[in-house]
C-alpha cells in the first residue's frame, strides 16, 4: 500500500518548462545561439537537474570552458532572478496535479524534491499557497537522489511505501537509486514505466 508520495516539481505540479527555458536563452544571449539552441534540447530532456548542474555543462561540455563555483554561483542567482517572480503565479499550476493533491494530502504523507533551487522552490510554493500540503519542500543545490534519500531517512519510510512521481529521467534514476518506485508523469517517453495519464483517474 503507497503511504508516501514525493513529487517532483517543475513538469508535475508546474508548467514551468518553458518559462525556465526562455530565462536559459537570455542568461546565455550573448554566446553563440547554435550552442544555445544544444543546451536548451539538453536542458528540456533533464528537467530534474539543478541549474548548477546546468550551467557547469554549458560551460564545460559544449563550450569547453572552465568555469568557477563563483560563477557558476553568479550565474545560477541571475537565473533566480528571471524566473522566480514570473512562476510564483496561478497560471502556471498543472490544476490536474494541484486537484490531486488538494484532494488527497490527508490520506498520503506528501513531499517535494526538485531539480529547483530550494529557496525559489519554497517561495514560489509559499505565493501559491501549496506548502501547506506537503511534509517537506526540498530542492538544490543539493542533488536529487540526496534529496529523495533524506525524505526516506528522515521519516523512517518504508521503501515499498513510497513512490516518486516525476516527469524526467533524472527522476526515474533517484527512485531506482533509492529503491523505490517511480511513475512517470507528463512526459511520454516515461510511458514504459508505471505512467500517470491523468491524476483524475489515478490509482496508486
């Protein structure tokens, strides 16, 4: 019987791809927009990779550059600066998930663990009103197999009492290294796992 469920967030519980996308482009403008156009591909296919993860690849893997923890640090607050405001709002609510979630947070123990930078995470939640909801809201720059660790750790779960749901990859990888199970959400290429079509007739 599920007991615990961790969500990721950005994909799951809000559209914010795109928006996250659009402040790559600018945060690089000044770089050459075929390189750009290659991280953006990679930074879509790994949406639950931090953005110090990103950024370190942008630098180092296509441009071939090093690049600093100052600046990646720099960098990853300017970032900050594009999207947190923008996301902190209604419309941007995957209202699927949010009905899920409003409707079953007293029959789950629920928590958050993102690719996102912990304390945009917790704003953006505080603004909508969603952490109320959930246990714990975690995000980076710690990484997201740590981040599903703790949760486990720290409330003594039951490893086959607990799922993540998730809409990338990178998810998949932390419930495999964690042991537990993972379904898939919003991304098709997730559908040969256990796969979320729509959390109005879901059935953990």
């Amino acid at each position: 019987m599920i007991k615990n469920i961790i969500f990721d967030f950005d994909g799951v519980i809000l559209d914010s791809i795109p928006v996250k996308a659009e402040a790559f482009r600018r945060l690089f403008q000044s770089y050459d927009q075929d390189i750009v156009n290659k991280f953006i591909d990679f930074h879509l296919v790994n949406g639950g990779m931090s953005r110090y993860l990103k950024i370190r690849y942008f630098f180092e893997q296509l441009l071939s550059q090093d690049i600093s923890e100052q600046k990646i640090t720099q960098l990853a607050e300017k970032y900050s600066e594009l999207t947190k405001k923008e996301l902190a709002q209604q419309q941007y609510l995957i209202q699927d998930t949010l009905t899920f979630i409003k409707e079953n947070h007293q029959k789950y123990n629920m928590h958050i663990a993102s690719g996102a930078a912990e304390n945009d995470l917790r704003f953006i939640c505080d603004r909508l009103n969603l952490s109320q909801y959930f246990l714990s809201v975690m995000g980076s720059p710690q990484h997201k197999n740590d981040l599903v660790k703790s949760i486990v750790d720290n409330y003594q779960y039951k490893k086959d009492e607990t799922i993540l749901i998730g809409d990338s990859v990178n998810d998949l990888e932390a419930a495999v290294a964690n042991e537990i199970a993972f379904y898939g959400y919003n991304n098709p290429t997730l559908n040969t796992q256990k796969y979320i079509q729509t959390f109005t007739d879901c059935n953990l």
